[in-house]
C-alpha cells in the first residue's frame, strides 16, 4: 500500500473515500452515546450530523457509518469509524480504528482512499492532550498497514481486494506539531512493515518455511536492512554442544537452523561503547512445525503447527525494525529452528540430554520442545556477550488456559527489566500479563535422574513450570520470557485485522530494546 502524509484541509480532498474516527463523549455507564468526531472540519461534521443525530450510530469500537455523496465534501464517500468512549482513549484504539477503516474499504472495491488525522482539539475538554501527535500518527499507519493484510496467499482464485493507496490527512499548521505527526508516520511504515514480515513468515506452510528456508529469509531481511546473519546448522550445534536443541532436531530429515543477527549501533567519530553498556538478547522459538514428536499431538488442530515459530518471526521482525530505526544500543537476535518429528531417530520420553550449559535434562515429553531449545539458545546468547535477555515462544497450552487469546504471558526475574517491558507495553498497546517465576515453584521441575524434567511433575501451572525451565538457562540474567501462544494467531477476523497471523511481540520488543538506548 501506498501509504502518503498531506497536510491540509480534509474536507477539500479529493478521495474515493474519506475516514473519520468518532467517539463516544458520553458520561456515565448507563447514559445514551453522544458521539463526537475527531475533527474540526465544519464541512465533515455537517455532512455526517443528520445520521449521528439518529442515534443509530453509536461510536463503539470498530463501528463504521457509511454516507455516499456526503455534501459539502469533495470526497465520494464518508466512513464514519468508532474508537469507543472518550474517556477511555489511548492509541491502541486509533490503531484499530484505522485498521477498521482500511478493512472497511476492501469489500467495497475502494483502491484509494484517506483517513482523517485525529486532531487532539477537536473536544471540547481536550480528550486528547494526553496522546502525543508522533504516537497517534504512527499507531495510526500501524493500524492502517496491518489492516491491509490478507492472509489467503496460496488460493489459486484470489480476489484482488488491495487497498492500493492511503493518504493520511492532517489538517496542523503548528510546524511543530507537523515534525512530530511526520516522525510518528515514518516510524510506523517501519514498525508495521517489520510486523508484516513477522506475519508473512509465520503464514507460510510448513513445506515452504523450513529451517533452512527460515534461515535463508531472514539473511536476505539482513542483508537489505544491513545487519550481520550468521546461520549454521548441524554442524555448529554439534560443536557448541547444543545437546537439548539437537536433540528436537534429530528426528527429521531437515536440517536445524542457527540463526544469529546482530546490530552494532552508530557511533559518532572517535566514539568507544562503554564497557558497562547493555547488550541486548532476543531469543526466538523457530519450530518451523511441531508433530509433538513421540509424544504426538492430537490430528484436531495439528495443522496450525506451523505457527510454532511465531516467536522465531517476533525476533526476526523486531530485528528488522531495529536496524531502520537504530537505537543506540547493540542487540543480538538468536533464533532456534527445528521440526519436531517422530521418526526412528527421535528424541524419546525417559531420554536424558546435555544442554549447552551442561545441565542435563530429563525428557519426560517431547511435546515440551520449544524450551528445549530455547535453553541453547538463552545459553548461547549469554556467551555472545548478552547482558540483558529476552525471548517469545508459542510456548505452552497452559498459558492460554489460564489466559485465554487476549494476554501473552510473561515471566521475569528482575523487576527494572519488567518494568521496562511495561512501559514498552503502554506505546505498543500488545497486551502481557505477568504470572509468578518464583523458587518456590522450582520442585515442579525437579528430576531424580537429571538436573531438571522438561514438564513439571503434574498438570497444574503448566506455563509456570515452563518459564522455570528456561530461568535456569538465564542465571542471574535479567531477562524476561514471553509466552505467546494464545495470542501468535487470529481465529477470527475482526474489524480491524484479518484472521490469521498477528505478529504480536514485535512492537513491544522493539520499545523495550529502544528503552536501553544510551
């Protein structure tokens, strides 16, 4: 999509279709919607004020209003779009409600249209003074590019419903406030195309995307964006001693994949890093399809395993998205891909394997793979140098039992690191909800044959005994784990973004790495 920032008047632009967020100014749980556009455009407000006054309308979030030849406009058509109440407005909803606008237009066979830059003045009570104008412009091309997205890649009868051009309409003459809407738009192309690669990848089938091929797309990301890719295979796992990650990849006939991408930040001329500066690990989960190996999964679901390197795809996109906008802090991404499978040569439930850390492990399933490799991987980006760490995994069925699809899980062991991490959370509007990492849980893991089991010994707390495993592999590590299984893929479509891959992860690592930034 063809994404441009004009500033003028958008009531005199002249557009196939012309969206406008609306919001409910209401008071009160019980009190009937008042609803409010988010302009101060005379011509925009009268042409919608005969059906908003209907009370049909309602402003809720991802609500459209649709008028065709609205008068006094000289665009065709008018998209009136709901954020929900006022007083609840954070950029979260202006990043759905511009996906929603975008959504809205694709059935209706609009290729070109604009959205009307919310204008922080337009309520009377300053709604909106608390929502910087670089955050609302760049969630709202966020919104816009992820909307656009369709995930029905291999259909041999696709339909074409591409929304070919956006024009973002800001009607500011404060060139202050210009510089700050034209900083948000340039970052949000570049957040919202590095999600959209994240997608892309997590998308693909398990026949296309192997290790190899995962290793080989995320070179040629590196090699455009200009980060250094290492990728090994077989080989180096053996020499690193990566016993735990070699041990998921020894039942299939592809090959693992070592993915290491590095940033370096610019320094100015005669410039030397500190020794105490941070360097920042991201470590991915790249089970590019997961059987469940010897303990194997039920047939019911089992071809949504492709999405079992959704995290892998989070890191790799989080990279992406580092490299354009160059924090000033060096980051390390580390991804662990592998098929599980349950061939003749597969790992078995009793095995015991060495990590690279030399613990050894008892594997009690082979359905627990993912923090298998993870243990490498958080070793390995330790020895890299890593001060600071933080890896995403579709990891656990439990998480999303005690979660449900709204909340990714997450776990830590420092509290500035969590801390960090929330903030990054309040400017990337992803949803985490932290569960307890704490010794006491520590027996759930305990062996009598090896230093630890892959699962806990029961049922209960399932993500937990999962985040314990891979604490053991982070030391005293700052380092913070995300569990993102319930949330890695869209079952349904909803206003705002399509069925399929989401991409989580993306914006809040980037704003966590960004917050270490000297």
């Amino acid at each position: 999509m063809d994404t441009k920032l004009l500033f003028q008047d958008s009531a005199g632009f002249q557009t196939p279709m012309l969206a406008v967020f609306a919001v409910d100014i209401s008071i009160g749980k019980d009190a009937d919607p008042l609803v409010a556009l988010l302009t101060t455009s005379d011509a925009v407000t009268d042409a919608a004020a005969k059906v908003l006054a209907s009370g049909e309308f309602k402003a809720t979030l991802g609500e459209t209003l649709l008028l065709h030849a609205p008068g006094g406009l000289k665009a065709e058509r008018l998209l009136v779009v709901g954020l929900g109440k006022a007083k609840g407005l954070s950029v979260d909803e202006v990043r759905k409600g511009a996906g929603t606008a975008v959504r809205a237009a694709k059935p209706l066979g609009v290729r070109e249209m604009a959205i009307a830059f919310p204008e922080d003045h337009a309520l009377s009570d300053e709604h909106l003074e608390t929502l910087p104008c670089t955050l609302l412009s760049r969630a709202l091309v966020e919104g816009a590019e992820l909307g656009e997205m369709d995930w029905d890649t291999y259909r041999s009868e696709r339909k074409d419903r591409t929304v070919r051009s956006l024009s973002v309409v800001a009607n500011e003459a404060e060139k202050s406030k210009r510089d700050e809407i034209q900083v948000g738009f340039d970052e949000g192309l570049i957040v919202a195309a590095a999600q959209n690669f994240t997608r892309s990848l997590v998308n693909e089938p398990g026949n296309v995307l192997t290790p190899t091929e995962l290793g080989k797309r995320a070179a040629a990301m590196c090699a455009e964006v200009g980060l250094k890719c290492e990728v090994h295979s077989t080989k180096k796992l053996h020499e690193l001693k990566m016993g735990a990650f070699w041990a998921v990849a020894q039942g299939s006939e592809e090959p693992p994949a070592l993915i290491v991408m590095t940033y370096e930040p610019q320094l100015s001329k005669g410039q030397v890093a500190a020794k105490d500066a941070p360097v920042m690990g991201l470590v991915g989960k790249g089970i590019t399809f997961d059987t469940g190996g010897i303990s194997i999964k039920p047939a019911e679901g089992m071809e949504k395993m492709k999405y079992d390197m959704a995290g892998a795809g989070a890191m790799i996109g989080a990279m992406r998205a580092i490299a354009e906008l160059k924090p000033k802090v060096k980051v390390i991404g580390v991804v662990c891909s592998a098929e599980n499978m349950p061939d003749g040569k597969a790992f078995k439930p009793g095995d015991v394997v060495t990590a690279m850390s030399g613990k050894t492990i008892e594997v009690v399933n082979t359905d627990a793979e993912g923090r298998l490799v993870l243990a490498d991987g958080l070793h390995y980006a330790k020895t890299l140098g890593c001060t600071h760490l933080i890896n995403a995994a579709t990891l656990t069925g439990a998480c999303v039992v005690a979660l449900g699809i709204l909340n990714g899980g997450l776990f830590t062991n420092d509290e500035a690191t969590w801390e960090k991490f929330q903030a990054a959370t309040k400017i990337s509007g992803e949803k985490f909800w932290r569960l307890p990492c704490t010794e006491d849980y520590k027996d759930q893991i305990k062996s009598h044959i090896a230093d630890m089991m892959n699962t806990g010994k029961n049922r209960w707390g399932g993500a937990i005994s999962a985040a314990m495993f891979l604490k053991e592999f982070v030391g005293e590590t700052p380092w913070v784990h995300l569990d993102i299984a319930g949330c890695a893929w869209n079952d349904e479509n909803k206003p705002w973004i399509a069925n399929g891959p989401s991409g989580i992860g993306v914006r809040s690592i980037l704003e966590w790495v960004r917050s270490y930034s000297a």
